[in-house]
C-alpha cells in the first residue's frame, strides 16, 4: 500500500510539472511588453531595457521558466500590482474562503447524491424514484449561477430566511452561525448539478451490483435486507462511485467561480474574475497554478481512499 | 432505424426533442421575425413589465426589448456553443487519430499533454486562456473549445486505438494502402459514431460554460449580448426587476435541459440492458403468484416439493423454467438433482428459499413442505428464518459469489451474527476459526484475515461451504459446488462434503451436470430436463438400469474406463427452447424412440418399481 502511494505520488510530479509549464506558457503569450506596461508614461527605451533587465525578461524563455518554477517553490508566486502584495497572501487568504465553500459543496454532493442513489435504486420505479430521478433532471440542467440568484430572490428576499450575500455579516457578524448562515445558500446552490450527476451514478452502480452473485449469497446467508443493501451492495458500489467523486470535485471548484460572484463569497474564483477584468496576470497566473495543484492533491487523496476501499488494487 | 422508434417512445426524450427543436427552429427564424431591434435604447421604458405595450417580454435597464433580445441571444449563445464543440470535436479528434494510429512516442506525448490539461479544474484553464486572449465572445469560444479537447481526444484515441489494432486494417496496410487513404475510408466510418456520441454528450456543457463566461462578463461585450450576459447584466436589478434575469435564466435551463432529455433517451436507446431488463433491481424473495388450487402433498421425509412451477417473465413474454417439479429428501440423505445447463436444476435450487431474481422470475404453483412449513406462504421476515440457518447454500462460483470486499472472518461471521445477535465478537472468531477447520483450512488464522481474491478456487469454495455450515443447517443445496474447479480440487470438495453430511446428518441436495460426480455423493438421482424431472430413482439403479431415454443417452455421453470399445456417444440434436416448447414430451424431437402418441399430450409421472418416469414408452415395456 505505502508502495503504490508513493508510486502514485512520484507520477502526480510530471503532472504539477506540466500545469506550471501550461500556466507559464500562457503568461508568456501575452501581447505586449510588460515592462513598458509597468513603467506607464516613463517608459523610455533604457528604462525598459533596464527593467527587463531587473525582471530577467531579457533571457531565454527556457531560462525564464526554471528562474520562475524555483520562485514558485520557494512560495514567492509574484506580487500583483492591482492589489499591491505578495500574490500568495492574496491567494490563501481567499483560498480559505473557497475551500470552506467547496468544501461543504463537495460533502453535500457526495452524501446527498449517494443516499438518493441508493433509495433510488433500491426502491426502483417507486415515488420516492420518480420523485428523486425528476429532481436529479432538474438539478443537472439548471445553471448553478441561475439556481443561486432564484435562491436568493425566494430564500433571502421573500423568506428572509438567509442572507443574500457575502460570508459574514458586515456589522457585528463573524461567528460561526454567521458563517453557517451565509454559507448554505451559495453551498447548496453549488453542490446542485454534482449531487444530480452523484444520484445518477449510484443509482446505476447499485442496480448493476444488486445483480450480482455474491449479494444472493448475502441473501441465501439470511441477511435482513438492510445489511444486503448498505454492507454488501453500497461497500461495493462505492467502488465505482469514488473516481465520480474526485471528477466532480473539479466541476464543484469550477462551479464555485460563479457562485462566489453571484453570492459575493471572496473567495479565489471571484479574485480570479476580478484580476481579468483587471488584467492582474500574475495575480491570475499564481491563482489557477495554487487551485490546480490543490486539485491534482486531492485526486492522490481520492486515489489512496480507493486502495483503502478495495483490497484488490493492492495485487 | 429501431434507435429512433425507441427514442421516441422514450416520452421525456421525445419531450427533450421537441423542446430542442422548437428553440433551434425559432432561433433560425429570428431574423425574419420582423422583432424590434434589439439594441435600441428607450430609457422610457426601463424595466418594463412583461405584457407590457409593444414590449411581450417587457424591457430591460435600457429599455431594450427582451423578447427580442432574448432570440438573439438564444442564437447567438447556441452559434458560439455549436462553434466551440466543432472546434474541440475536430482538434481532439484529430489528436486523438494521430495519437491512436501512430501510438508509440507521438502517443505518449499527446497524451501526457492531455493529462496535464485535464488536471485543470476546467474552468480554472478556461479563465487563464480568456486571461490572456482578454474578455470577448470570440476568446471565451476559443477557450471553452480548448478545455473541451482532452474529452474528444480520449474517446477517439482509445477507439481508434482500437481499430487500428484489428486485424482489417493490418490486411489493409499490408496491401499498400497509403496512409491518408486508409485513415479517410477504413477509420473514419467507424470513428464517426464515437465523435457523435461525444459531440451530443458535450455540446449542452459547451453553451452552458460560454453562456458562463458571459455572465461573468468575459465573454461576449456590450452591446453585443448572448444569454449569458443578458443573466449578468439581468443581475444588478435581480431582486428589484426580477424579470430581467429570469427570462434569459429560464431559457438556458430550457436548452440544457432538452439536450439533456434527449441525451439520456439516446444513451438508454443504445443500452441493451435496459431493454432486455437487465437493470431491474431484485426483489429481496421472489415474486410468489400461485394458481389454486395448491396442490395435496403428502410430507415426505425433510423437504417435499410438489408441482413447483417457477416461470420468467421478460418484455412480456413468459418462459416457463420449471413446469411441475416434484421431489422430497429425507433427513441425512442425499438427492442429486442433474440434468444439461438450462434444464432448470438452478432455478429449482433456488426457488426453494425465494433466492430466483425477481424480477423476471414468478414463481406460479406448487408446495415446498419443509418440516411441515409451505415455504411458499412465508413473508419475506419468516423466510430469513431459514435462508442460512436451516437451509443453506453453497454456490457454483466461489470466485463471484464471495464478497471481493469482505474479509473472510467477516464472511464468516455474518452468517452467524445475522441469526443469533447475542454472540460477542470473540465467540464469533473463534466459531469462524472451527468453521475453517471443519472444512480442513490448515492455517485458519491466516485464511480469516485474508481476502478472496488472495485465495484459490478450492479454498474460496471450501469457504463458501464453512458458511453454509455455520448455522448447523438441516440441509444443504449446493448448485454444482464442483463445477468450477480443477478436477484434483474437485475430488477434495466432493470428499469434504461427503464427511460433513455423513457426519452430521446433513440433507444435501447436489446439483450437477456430471454423472460421475452424483455417482460418488448421491443416494438418489433426479434426472431433469426442459424444466421437468423426467426420472427418479435410487443412484445405483438409474445408472445401471435407466429407463428413460434421455437418462439412457445422457449415460451413453460418457466415456467409461475398462470399458474401451464403447464409444461415448453424443445426444442428437439441442435442448428445446423453453419460450418455445413442444405439447407433448420434450424430448420426443431427439430421443430414438418416439412414437406418434409422445407428442400429442403432456406426459405424466408414473410410479414403477420404485423409480419415478415420465414416458410412456416405458409404461408399454413394464405394463
């Protein structure tokens, strides 16, 4: 087991190595010289010269890459002059904010999504499968940006239930309960779609593996019906469902863009919106780099869950 | 042609079409719709409710008109949506040809391109290349068509990969065929269908994350406007002029949502599980419907089954598995139910306890007595009662029906633990170990912690008989326990279960296709066939003297040692189809020796010497 993780770890390596070189190259792409840009109107042809010289501009794009990947690993991602600091500082400062949204996102998604797969299955064809397969249609075609602002009309406008937006309320706020109250709007209206995508899946995983052999042994063993579907048929089905989950934890980072715009979270995908209609590119160079290489973690993290779920990887 | 008759009886896929198809049929049109221009600005009018003079859909901030607004953007957002997945189809097929068709290095790289891509969130790739590019419709299409590459590379790679290995395009090349030629005419036809599937499973994301990229203003720009960023300009008066933002909203939900009917009417169209039934979920204990009246049985011994009757219902049509079987086993002794695949020895088997998939199967009639009790009339909770702890069985394939994910002990001990709760953890273990023992596991300790797929085929089903035993059950069914395994292991099984039933007093009922092996176990014979048991009688006096023709051909199959010039003789013909069987015997069409009256009426059972048969031939010999 230890061995196949670090096997895993070792082969995620060239993977980080390849986002930064995508990341990297897109920045080099970009028309213009940033120098001139920085120096605004005091941008004679020595200034310039002198600037490029300072930033390392003047050498070879190769050369560049690697001066750029040791700053990155040594944490210092740059500094954005939008915002006048340490791109980093800016990065985990709202990187709290969408984990904490994403986060809550994803376990809704997951446990929501497996438990109405699993009653779906299980009591095919019933209401309580109508009811659930209509609403897992609905869920997965409306657009999470739509879901939230309908949410915020009915729950925060007509009902008063929630607030409409942000994560803390602005005067007096910052407790848990603020936050709790802030967050399960936007979180509910993110884990949408992935919850539908998740109820679809495990519907089907666990009609595939209710037909199998060894849940009629299950059954011939006596067991109540119960244990049949939650230890024999779901401990199986989860097995098929894990890498689902990992996918859609990307559809939920990606998803948390425009649901941190529409509830004003300020978290990193609002930042990164902000930066491009600014034209931060550092600051939007050190975001995507930061959340993808969050997320090639968290597919190792999925990928260990797994072998700890099925002993069978493991030979 | 059968896809789109199935599609359109799939009513909400039919529903998805016709939604599609009105949206794309309006938005063609809009341009001779004769609307208001959408872009002229009357601040008159701002925020116009619907319905209201000149404007159906009202008018926005502006005062512009939202109907009209509204069907362009609708083409507009469709246009660039359509564009992006042509684009992304293209380039990612096309990578994914050169990478399927060439493989070696070429593959390699392209690949790991692609991996790298798809570690991206994806709109996390999207943002960087608008970044760059800078907000406009035309980047934010180049961008959602970009992170859709990888999804259409895959696909096509691994089909091309594929064909290019089959043995058509070997011949092909070895001809001389140039490259181009056969990459055009042999691969293309073929990989059509994979890029459509693709194309049709990502087109609804695609106008979704470029209507996205609008509403987050980084696609298209004032004044141009598609839905998307008519939803995020709608947003600034969301909670004042809520119309403003439904409309568009709405209309997006509307499109995504009939391409996603459609999609799932196409992929359940082309599943051919769900026609056949084959995703049904199973009841917990078959379906009972029996015709009255119930047969008189009359108790013999432990388990005495009467007219059993299971049938398999599939799309409407009936299969009749098992037709009036009946057979009874007396305590400690030992019935071998045989007969060719398909006979119907399983089914039986497992009607027994309700253990048939239901659906399809129903059983229809007949009477299981089990120490007095009719099985059949018993509500699921009462069956569990039996199911492992009175009757138990052990099945054919210990390699399936073992749980991959279940440590043995834990096998082991949920037989006990599901009918006796009252037993600690420790107890449990230490009956799990005797358990192994029993069945001659000579590390047990190792084998409880080990898991099935690090076991062989022996001991897999070794264990599977420890779990029958572990309720010290008064009979055991096991389903051709024997059959999937080498035949030195099989000897030993055989062994195992012979010592336990003699030691025990253990009824058993061995199912099996092999004489040989229910010459060594069994103490009476039941000889199936077509879902009827056509002959039964003590082991020793149906081998050496059958009386039914097909008992008679089935011996004459096997070869037999010392006996070298009797060649083993194979039965003429197949074993009928049960959707299809014939009135009278059916085994009439194959057996040597038919006469007119076998195939005019149902034959019955009779009772001569001892031996129950069912033909009349043999009623004429001994009459």
């Amino acid at each position: 087991m230890t061995r196949y993780l670090i096997l895993r770890i070792l082969a995620a390596v060239p993977v980080l190595l390849g986002i930064t070189l995508v990341v990297f190259v897109i920045l080099s792409l970009i028309p213009g010289d940033p120098a001139m840009a920085i120096l605004g109107s005091y941008s004679t042809p020595e200034n310039v010269a002198q600037l490029n010289q300072q930033l390392g501009l003047d050498r070879p794009l190769f050369q560049r890459y690697f001066i750029w990947l040791g700053n990155i690993l040594q944490g210092d991602f740059g500094r954005s002059f939008a915002l006048n600091r340490p791109v980093i500082d800016e990065i985990i400062e709202r990187f709290h904010a969408t984990l904490i949204l994403s986060g809550t996102a994803f376990l809704i998604c997951s446990l929501l999504g497996i438990m109405a797969g699993v009653i779906s299955a299980t009591r095919q064809y019933s209401w309580a499968d109508k009811f659930i397969t209509f609403s897992v249609l609905i869920g997965i075609s409306v657009p999470s940006f739509f879901l939230g602002m309908m949410m915020i009309l009915y729950f925060a406008v007509q009902l008063r239930w929630f607030p409409a937006s942000g994560m803390y309320a602005l005067y007096g706020g910052g407790g848990l309960s603020d936050l709790l109250s802030h967050l399960v709007m936007p979180a509910l209206a993110l884990a949408a779609v992935a919850t539908g995508v998740i109820a679809r899946l495990s519907r089907a995983a666990m009609l595939e593996v209710l037909r199998l052999d060894f849940i009629r042994t299950a059954r011939a063993k006596g067991a109540p019906e119960r244990r049949v579907i939650l230890r024999h048929a779901l401990r199986h089905a989860i097995v098929s469902i894990l890498p689902v989950l990992g996918l859609q934890a990307g559809f939920v980072l990606s998803g948390a863009v425009y649901i941190e715009i529409v509830f004003q979270w300020p978290g990193v995908g609002r930042m990164l919106v902000d930066a491009i209609l600014a034209r931060d590119i550092i600051l939007v160079q050190g975001g995507v780099l930061f959340v993808a290489s969050c997320y090639v973690i968290f597919n190792i993290i999925v990928d260990a869950a797994q072998l700890w779920l099925d002993p069978r990887v493991k030979s | 042609m059968e896809l789109v008759t199935r599609i359109i009886r799939n009513r909400l896929a039919a529903f998805g079409a016709v939604m599609l198809l009105l949206i794309l049929i309006v938005s063609l049109l809009t341009p001779v719709f004769g609307l208001t221009d959408p872009n002229v600005i009357d601040t008159s009018n701002r925020f116009m409710l619907p319905f209201g003079e000149g404007h159906l859909l009202g008018a926005d901030h502006l005062g512009r008109d939202i109907l009209s607004r509204l069907l362009w953007g609708t083409r507009l957002s469709l246009m660039v949506g359509v564009a992006a997945a042509i684009i992304a189809a293209t380039a990612g097929s096309l990578i994914g040809i050169l990478a399927g068709y060439y493989g070696g290095r070429l593959d390699m790289i392209l690949m790991r391109s692609i991996d790298v891509l798809m570690a991206f969130p994806y709109i996390l790739l999207a943002l960087a290349i608008v970044a760059v590019l800078g907000p406009s419709l035309m980047n934010a299409l180049i961008a959602v068509a970009i992170v859709n590459i990888p999804f259409f590379a895959r696909n096509v790679r691994g089909a091309t990969l594929a064909i290019a290995q089959s043995d058509y395009i070997a011949a092909a090349k070895l001809s001389g065929r140039n490259t181009f030629s056969l990459l055009l005419f042999e691969l293309m036809p073929n990989l059509i269908s994979v890029i459509v599937v693709a194309f049709s499973t990502t087109v609804g994301w695609m106008i979704l994350e470029t209507a996205g990229l609008s509403f987050l203003g980084l696609g298209s720009q004032p004044p141009q406007s598609d839905l998307g960023s008519m939803l995020g300009e709608g947003r600034a008066a969301l909670i004042t002029h809520p119309h403003t933002s439904l409309i568009p909203g709405i209309m997006i939900f509307a499109i995504v949502m009939g391409i996603n009917l459609l999609g799932d009417g196409i992929r359940d169209a082309l599943d051919p599980r769900l026609a056949k039934g084959a995703l049904r979920r199973a009841l917990p204990i078959t379906k009972i419907d029996r015709d009255l009246p119930l047969p008189r049985t009359e108790e013999r011994g432990l388990l005495s089954v009467s007219g059993l009757k299971t049938d398999f219902q599939i799309a409407g049509k009936t299969t009749k598995a098992i037709r009036d079987v009946s057979f009874h086993i007396g305590r400690g002794e030992c019935l071998a139910l045989v007969g060719e695949s398909g006979s119907g020895k399983s089914v039986t088997a497992l009607s027994l306890t309700g253990l048939v998939a239901s659906p399809p199967a129903v059983i229809t009639g007949g009477k299981i007595l089990f120490e007095g009790t009719d099985l059949l009339s018993l509500k699921f909770e009462q069956m569990r009662e039996y199911r492992g702890k009175r009757i138990a069985y052990v099945f054919q394939d210990p390699n399936s029906s073992l749980h991959p994910l279940h440590n043995i002990c834990d096998q082991l001990i949920e037989s006990i633990k599901v009918h006796d709760g009252s037993m600690g953890r420790r107890a449990l273990e230490a009956k799990a170990v005797q358990l192994l023992k029993d069945v001659r596991i000579a590390s047990p300790e190792r084998v409880m912690k080990s898991y099935p797929h690090e076991l062989s085929g022996g001991m897999r089903q070794r264990i599977g008989i420890a779990i029958a035993l572990a309720n010290d059950p008064e009979l055991i069914i096991a389903d051709e326990p024997t059959t999937a395994l080498d035949v030195t292991v099989q000897a030993q099984i055989l062994h195992i279960l012979k010592r336990l039933q003699r030691e025990r007093g253990l009824a058993l009922l061995f199912i099996s296709h092999d004489m040989n092996v229910v010459a060594q176990i069994s103490d009476r014979i039941a000889v199936m066939y077509a879902g009827q048991i056509v002959e039964a009688g003590s082991t020793k006096a149906v081998l050496e003297k059958p009386r039914h023709p097909y008992t008679k051909a089935l011996l004459d199959c096997l070869p037999q040692l010392g006996k070298g010039q009797a060649m083993p003789r194979a039965i003429n013909g197949s074993p009928p189809l049960l959707e299809d069987l014939p009135d009278g015997c059916a085994f009439a069409p194959r057996c040597s020796f038919v006469t007119p009256a076998c195939q005019k009426r149902p034959i019955d059972v009779n009772l001569i010497g001892g031996r129950s048969l069912r033909c009349i031939r043999m009623e004429l010999d001994d009459g």
